[in-house]
C-alpha cells in the first residue's frame, strides 16, 4: 500500500495541545466491525467490555530523554534524545546538530563530558557516558520529549500528565497514550464488571516520532524497541484463551508487543526482547483481538497497524466521524475503541 492512502484532513484546531480537565473524561468512539458508530465517554470503558475480557497495558515511564549542550571542539550547540541503553556506559541515541557528528567527538551536556563512539545513519549515535549515570543525568537535567506536534515546551503539568498512573519502569521517550486516560476509579470499575487488567512493559524509543519517508510503506523500517512479558501476563493471557474471553490491547505500543511476543501456536512468551515489528495492513494478528487507542497522525506508522486491524476504510471512516464531531486528536486528545466480536 501507499503512503498517500493513510491521509486524512485535520483542522489544526483539534489538535489537543494541552491535557484534558480529568483523565477519564476525555470521549470515547465506539467503532464497531460494522453499522453506526457509538459516542461515549472515557469512564464508560467498563460497561463496554465483557467479563472475561483481558485489557492489556503498558506500564513504561517516561524518562526527560532529550538533553542540550554544545560540542567540545567547536562550542556548536547539540541536542541528544536517549534511545535505549547498550550497556552500562554507552546509549543509542538521536542526535540534532548543524553541521553533523563526527566519531569520536567530545560532547558537553549539562556540564558532563560524553563521547560520540559512532555514527549511523539518520542521525543515530552511539553515547559512551563513561562514568557518567546517563539515565539520572537525564532525570535532572533533561527534558520531557513532548511529541513535536504540540508546538510547546514542556510545562510543569506535564511531568504528571505526560505519565500514566501506572508507570512503573522508566525508559520510555514517549507516553503509551492510550494509558493517559486511565484513573483509580477506572480500574475499580474494570475490576466489578469482570474485566481482568494486566501489565507488560515495552520502552518507546525515538522512531515514533520519525515520519515515513517512502511512498511505499513496505519500505520503511522501525527503529528496535524493548519489550518485556512477564510470566502474570502469559498466564493471565492463556487463561483468558481457554475462557474463550478477548485479548484488548490498550493502545498501538501494547499491540507491538504481543504481537511480537506470541509463537505460531498463539501462545504468547514471557521473556524480553527487542522488537521492530511494523504492523500495516496484511498482517495476521494471533495475539489481539480487540484495540483502545487515541487518534494518530496522518501517514503514520501507528495509523497504519489500527487500519490493519480494523481495514483502512473503516478507520477513516471513523476519524471523518471524529472530526465531525470535534473530537480531540493526538497524544493528549481523546480516544476510540475498536470493539464487537474479534477484530484479530
């Protein structure tokens, strides 16, 4: 498939740049296989699934990855956003300067010395940090990598908002978004009707902000992230299986990871990895059966696993809906829920 069939037109005023009021009151669209579409609210979740449904989260925190500075040599200004760790000194990470980087070069961020020890392609580097803790250097010197689309610093709500009310392991350069709308009272509810909730953890890296550059999708390639499946989650989703309930993946990061995760027999391993899975239409879905995400950007490569989920046309038709509704888009905007039967 092409690029170009991923578009859609969105008035730049749906954008969301800012959080909503309360977590759970942002607005649900209920897209079901076939027939009208259904309006509803976040907190309504609960009477939406069934009991025996499986909703799977991700539990990754995000880290304020991008960090300023200049280089050594030449004074330039740099600025580096972490991507994942390789071992204890060195990082993967992407790199923004005027005039490149070279191996080998010294970097001063936030007052600590760091080495270029390579370079690769798209700006991709490899950071030995020496001595130097990088994740705790970030955490205080850093700052929040809010998605570009939002046209703003970061401000202090962020820090709470930006995170899930279960993020746990830190790693992530972006938020698992369909998570933001999750409250305490969102899991009571879950728990009373029946709906089990489980955790995994997969650590977004850098590549959900890259855009597709080739009119051919089958071109472009994911950056690796990592992922983790506990022992609690197989079980949880083996049992799920045998009670003839539903996989729902909370959110596109979820839906990677299971995918990813599960064998030919449709069991899923625990275990960690790394995972550059790209899901686009043609796919053959053996893990999730059901999908709760946001709305995603035009030609993107998260549009592009829901639509092979649910079909490209039934996706656009629900987000023409969205924006006749004026509904809100993107990260901090409302969500929709992929629901009715199994759409894996």
């Amino acid at each position: 498939m092409l690029l170009s069939d991923f578009d859609y037109v969105l008035p730049d005023e749906l954008i969301a740049r800012q959080p909503p009021p309360e977590r759970d009151g942002a607005r649900l669209l209920v897209v079901h296989r076939e027939g009208p579409f259904e309006h509803a609210i976040f907190r309504d979740l609960s009477r939406l699934l069934a009991p025996g449904d499986l909703l799977v989260l991700n539990d990754a925190r995000v880290i304020k990855a991008r960090l300023k500075g200049r280089k050594a040599d030449t004074g330039g200004e740099v600025e580096i956003l972490l991507d994942r760790p390789l071992d204890a000194q060195r990082w993967l990470a992407l790199g923004n300067a005027s005039k490149g980087f070279k191996e080998g070069q010294r970097l001063e961020l936030a007052g600590s010395a760091v080495v270029v020890a390579a370079v690769g392609e798209g700006g991709r580097l490899t950071v030995d940090f020496g001595s130097v803790d990088a994740l705790g250097l970030a955490q205080a010197h850093g700052e929040l990598p809010l998605p570009p689309y939002l046209g703003r610093a970061p401000e202090a709500a962020d820090d709470e908002r930006y995170q899930t009310v279960f993020a746990r392991e830190p790693g992530a350069v972006a938020a698992p978004t369909a998570g933001l709308h999750f409250s305490g009272r969102t899991f009571e509810a879950l728990k009373a009707a029946g709906v089990r909730v489980a955790f995994l953890t997969l650590q977004v890296g850098p590549g959900t902000f890259l855009p597709v550059r080739s009119e051919d999708i089958a071109a472009h390639r994911m950056l690796e992230e990592r992922f983790a499946i506990s022992p609690a989650l197989a079980e949880a989703f083996a049992e799920t299986r045998r009670q003839g309930g539903r996989v729902i993946a909370v959110g596109t990061t979820v839906t990677r990871a299971l995918e990813s995760a599960v064998d030919g027999a449709g069991a899923l391993m625990a275990g960690e990895g790394l995972t550059e899975l790209f899901i686009r239409p043609g796919h053959r879905f053996r893990a999730v059966d059901g999908l709760l995400t946001n709305f995603h950007l035009p030609r993107s490569t998260l549009l592009m696993l829901v639509s092979a989920l649910a079909g490209r046309e039934r996706v656009l038709s629900a987000y023409a809906e969205a924006v006749a509704h004026r509904y809100r888009f993107f990260s901090y905007g409302d969500c929709c829920l992929f629901h009715g039967g199994s759409w894996g």
